[in-house]
C-alpha cells in the first residue's frame, strides 16, 4: 500500500494460511488487526472469522468472546460461530462448546463436521472412547454428514488401538455410505496394517496411496518412506526419497525416516550416507535426530557404533530421552551384553515419559525385539515385564506378540495353563504357531505356574465344540476341538428356520471320533491320527507295553507310527477289529452342548431371559453351549462370552 499497489483480500488470505501453518499466530493476528483498522478493502464474515481465530489463540476465549460481541450483527452467522465453538474445544471448554451448539441449534445454523472432529479427537482416550457413539449419534441428529476426514480421525483412532477389525469396518462403513477415501484415509490403512505385519495387504494399499495422491505432498511423501522400509521394497523407497528431495526444502524429519527406512532393509551404508548428508545441511540440533541413527546401530547389535553417537549427542548438548536408552539396552542385547542392557533398561525407566511415546510404534518395536530376544533366552521374568508395557498400549493384540512370549515359556520349559485365556481375552487370535507352541507346553506338565487358574486342571484336548462356517446356503459343517484338530468337514444345505441339534450332525459324520490308519503291506500298519482326547506319547506307551515292533515318525504336526506284526497277528487283529485291537476310538458325550442355526439378516438370536444357556452369537449363526462349560472353566459371564466368540466367530478362525 505504502507503494501504491492494492491489496486485495486473496493476497491477505494466503498470507494467513501461511502463517498459520508456520504456527505464527501473533504475527497472523497483527496482519488482521491491521486489515480491520486501516481497510483496504471492506470486511467480511471470513475477515472476522480470522481474527476470532487467532485473538482466542494467544488471548483466551473470555477475549474472543467479547470481540464476537463486537462484530457486526450482519456477519454474526454460521461461520463465526462455528470458528467460535472450535475456539472453545481448542482450549478443551467442551461444556461451553456444547452452549454454543445448542444455541446455533436455536438460531437454525448449521454446524460443521469440523466441530464434531474435534469432538471426537477429544474423546479418542481410553477413558472417554465410550462418548464417541454419541457424538456420532449427535452427528446425525444434527444432519451434519460425515466428511472423509471424520473417517479418517475414527480409523486413526482404531489404528492407534491397535484394532485393524475395528479400523476395517470404519473403512467399510465409508465405502457403504459412497464416501471417497483420500490418500490420507489410504496412508493409515497402510501403515496400521504394515505395524500389524500384515504386509500383503499393506502392500496393496500402497498402491492406492500413489494412485490417490495430488502433487508432491511431504507427508504423505514421508509415510511412503516409513511403509517401503516396511515391505523392504529398495527400488521405491529409493524413488520416493528422489521425489523428497526435489521439493524445495526439505525437512530434518524426512532425513530420519528415510534414515529408518534404509536402516530397516539393511542398507546401512544409505544410512550413514543419509546422516552425514543430513549433518552437513540440516545440522544437529535435536535428540531426535541422534535417535534415529542408534535406532539403526542397535537393531543390528552394532552397539559400538551406536555408543560414539551417543557420545557425539552429549558432546552436541543434546540430552538423551527414555527411547533413546530404550535403543541402547536393545542394542546391548543383540551384542550378548545381558546385564548391561538391563542397566540401560532402568536408567531410562527412570526417566520421565510421556503416553505419548510410550504408545509410539518406534517404542513399541524397540520393546518387542527385546521381548524376543528375552524369550530365545527362556527369560520369562524380563519377557513378562516388558510385555506388560505393551499389553497397556494394547499392542498384544498381535498374535505374533503372544506368540513370542508363550515361546519364553517353552523355552523355560514351564506350562503356565492361564496363557491361553490371557490371549484370547486380550483379543488376539491363536495361529497355527501358536497351536505348535501350546503342543511343546504340554511336554512339561509338572512345572505349571500356577495349579489354580483357569484352564489349569483341563488339558486343552478336552474342550472340543462344535463350529459352523455360515457364509451361504451351503454350509460345510467343521468340528474343531481347541487343540485345532480338525474332527469333521460335512457339506449341508441349512434351512433359514430349521434348528439343529449338534449330536445330529455328530450321529451322522463318518467316524469324527475315529483315527486314521492305512496298511503299508500284509505285515506293517501305519497309524496317522489319534482319536481325540488322545496323545500321542499314551499311544507310544500302549503300543510298546504289547510288545510289537513300533516305530514312531511323529513330528510337532504330523502323527506317524508304523506297526510292524506277523503274518499271523496282523490276521487276528483284523478278525478281532483293528480299531479295537490298537485302541484307536474314543468316546465323546455330547450331553454339554448343541447348536443352532438361525440365518437371519442380521446373523443374531435374541437369547432369553429365563434361558438356561449361555448363548454367543457368531457370524450367521448361533453357538450356544451349556453353563456347565463355563462352570468347568471357572469363567464369568462376560470373561466366558468373549472367550468363545474370540475362538469360534467363523471370520476370526484360524486354528
């Protein structure tokens, strides 16, 4: 102006975005204070709105409050009082915030889906998720319709859960109500998946981040670098570091992710690459950075390497933080240094930390690979106290996180009976890894933790129920017991109404208690499955009690005994039933359980109040098992519900 050039409202406002990116709200509120004084052009709603904003950021709500009752009646609309309100929820005033709502509600304005965002992000705790339903109730009251980035804060949420069922079905919910996902909706379904090591899957949604992206965001430029170190795909990360560095500067930030990216895939010599590049241009000036080379030293126990830049972040005034002696003790323990790592481990829980980091990934990873390292150890007493860390973030949903404490007790050679429930009520999944490593706890029944627990009195073989995989009308009937052994496959036709009793299908399946066996020749017999209820080792007893020539090829798998007889014995024992003669039926009362089969929309059954079953609904289908079940477990209710439908729900199985 000074100049004699114009300056028109676009110029003002391009500067304000600016600035308020940059964070530099006093500035930003200086140039509206001097649009609204000296006005070179005339004011409007979105001018007010401005300063609103940036007056209750450094000046408090009282202040923007007083200012709202300044502004002209005219531009008292929808948009100041949404600004307002977000304001208000800025500060956490959420009780003020809701007045004001209700108040627009009064006048007939509408609110925006940016003031139920910030709602949410207030709840998404632990202790206030329970609120989330409402607001989203609300939501909808207020015919406010979901924008993707409302979406995109529920999956976040999810994500940070570590509940991919939970952030799967937000997706699904806005693929169902034709809302499109954005690069960033595609950036947290990779990234959750690829945390979870569920890579092919990671993988494909990837690919939708590039197919979605528009121009050269950073962000979603740095996310590609966390998720190609992932996959390990060398080629990619490669390209998307070239596309970094074409933008005009880049940041300290993007240096230590792709520093971690190369790290993860081994290529250390990037690495260090990447940090004297970063050194040279960027400079050292926080904890941060020194962090994200220890991180790769100490993943690949090179613990000398990681202590010189230890010593280069002290000589640089940088003080080191709780991850970064988190990064140390699991760099001690790859290079065998036990004793110094735990005192690494303690000097850093000495410190203060926040939740913030301490439900981080980087934190959370570094905290499992000591998990593991301790359970190739047979440590159970250190692999249960980190392991506590990550049940409270919830990161023991993961099965391989389970997996890998059950592997300490196998390899302490102690049966604690109480893991199994303490998975499945902690919402992970058994795998066939899981069942390989409950089969080795078997062989060391005396050394049991705790005799009183539940389950503790039950060997896991017992407990076989009946499932049923209801997805058409054609439904393949499979029993499974809890060992995984499957007892049964049957091909049905169910109908919508027709109720099932289980012993039906049990009277009618072929030989389901049975065990399987072939003649090699007129005098060898081989015995490939065991009836159920029954072990392997009791068979080997049985068999070499008679005195026949037995060999056994049983692997952690696979049943294999070879019989060898005579001539003569071998004609006896089919005269007299071979399954009888080598003991191979068992019997299975059915008296404790039945099924029944209602295909509804919706795949549930209302249970009955006055019923006397415990009834667990399953996808299409209902599994309803008597008390005495549960009795037997010494379960609650509620403990015995979720341990049912965690196993049995046919979407979830996997044993």
């Amino acid at each position: 102006m000074a100049d004699g050039f114009p300056v028109h409202r676009g110029d003002i406002f391009h500067a304000i975005n600016r600035l308020r990116k940059l964070k530099l709200n006093k500035l930003a509120l200086e140039v509206m204070e001097w649009v609204i004084r000296e006005r070179p052009y005339r004011p409007k709603e979105l001018d007010y709105s401005y300063l609103l904003e940036f007056t209750t950021k450094l000046h408090g709500i009282s202040r923007g409050e007083k200012l709202f009752s300044c502004v002209p009646q005219e531009f008292q609309n929808e948009l100041l009082y949404n600004n307002l309100v977000i304001a208000c929820l800025d500060k956490g005033l959420i009780r003020l915030s809701l007045e004001y709502m209700k108040k627009m509600r009064g006048l007939r304005y509408p609110i925006s889906h940016l003031v139920y965002n910030r709602l949410i992000i207030l709840h998404s705790s632990t202790g206030r998720r329970k609120t989330i339903p409402k607001i989203l109730s609300q939501m909808k009251a207020d015919k406010v319709v979901r924008h993707v980035s409302t979406y995109n804060i529920l999956m976040k949420i999810e994500a940070n859960e570590h509940n991919i069922e939970g952030l799967v079905k937000v997706f699904n919910d806005m693929k169902r109500v034709e809302v499109e996902p954005n690069e960033v909706s595609f950036c947290i379904l990779a990234t959750a998946h690829a945390v979870a090591r569920l890579y092919t899957a990671a993988e494909a949604y990837v690919e939708a981040v590039e197919r979605a992206m528009t121009g050269k965001n950073w962000s979603t430029l740095d996310v590609l670098l966390i998720l190609y170190g992932y996959l390990g795909k060398e080629k990619e990360l490669k390209r998307t570091w070239g596309t970094i560095q074409e933008v005009t500067h880049v940041r300290s930030k993007s240096y230590m992710l792709a520093i971690e990216a190369h790290g993860r895939i081994g290529q250390l010599s990037q690495a260090e690459e990447l940090w004297t590049e970063m050194k040279s241009i960027k400079g050292l000036q926080s904890t941060e950075q020194f962090n994200s080379m220890i991180s790769i030293y100490c993943k690949h126990g090179l613990i000398n390497k990681a202590t010189a830049i230890f010593r280069e972040m002290k000589a640089h005034g940088c003080k080191p933080n709780s991850i970064t002696f988190r990064h140390l003790a699991l760099g001690c323990l790859k290079a065998g240094l036990v004793e110094e790592s735990l005192k690494t481990l303690d000097m850093g829980m000495n410190l203060t930390t926040s939740n913030k980091v301490r439900y981080s990934t980087p934190w959370l990873e570094t905290t499992f690979s000591m998990v593991e390292i301790f359970a190739e150890k047979g440590d159970v007493k250190n692999a249960e106290k980190l392991f506590e860390e990550l049940n409270k973030a919830s990161y023991t949903r993961y099965t391989f996180v389970y997996n890998s404490l059950i592997k300490a007790y196998v390899k302490a050679k102690i049966f604690d009976p109480n893991l199994l429930k303490r998975m499945i009520l902690g919402g992970a999944r058994p795998d066939s890894e899981t069942r390989k490593k409950f089969y080795l706890l078997h062989f060391y029944p005396n050394n049991i933790v705790d005799n009183n627990v539940a389950l503790g009195k039950i060997p896991l073989q017992y407990f076989s129920l009946l499932i049923v995989q209801a997805t058409a009308a054609t439904q393949p009937l499979i029993l499974f017991n809890c060992s995984g052994q499957v007892l049964s496959r049957r091909e049905t036709r169910v109908s919508k109404t027709r109720t099932v009793k289980a012993h039906e299908w049990w009277k009618t399946a072929e030989n389901p208690h049975q065990s399987t066996f072939n003649e090699v020749d007129e005098t060898t017999l081989r015995i490939t499955e065991l009836p159920i209820r029954r072990w392997t080792q009791d068979d080997k007893e049985f068999l070499e009690s008679t005195l026949m020539d037995c060999k056994q090829y049983t692997t952690d798998l696979w049943v294999n005994f070879e019989v060898t007889l005579t001539k003569e014995t071998m004609m006896m024992a089919k005269q007299e039933n071979l399954l009888k003669k080598f003991k191979l039926t068992t019997t299975i009362s059915t008296s404790n359980m039945h099924l029944s089969l209602e295909l509804q929309e919706k795949g549930l059954t209302p249970c009955p109040k006055k019923s006397k079953t415990a009834e667990v609904a399953v996808a299409g289908g209902i599994l309803i098992m008597r008390r005495k079940l549960r009795r037997t477990l010494r379960l609650a209710s509620k403990e015995y519900k979720a341990l049912v439908m965690t196993i049995y729900c046919p979407s979830q199985l996997e044993l």
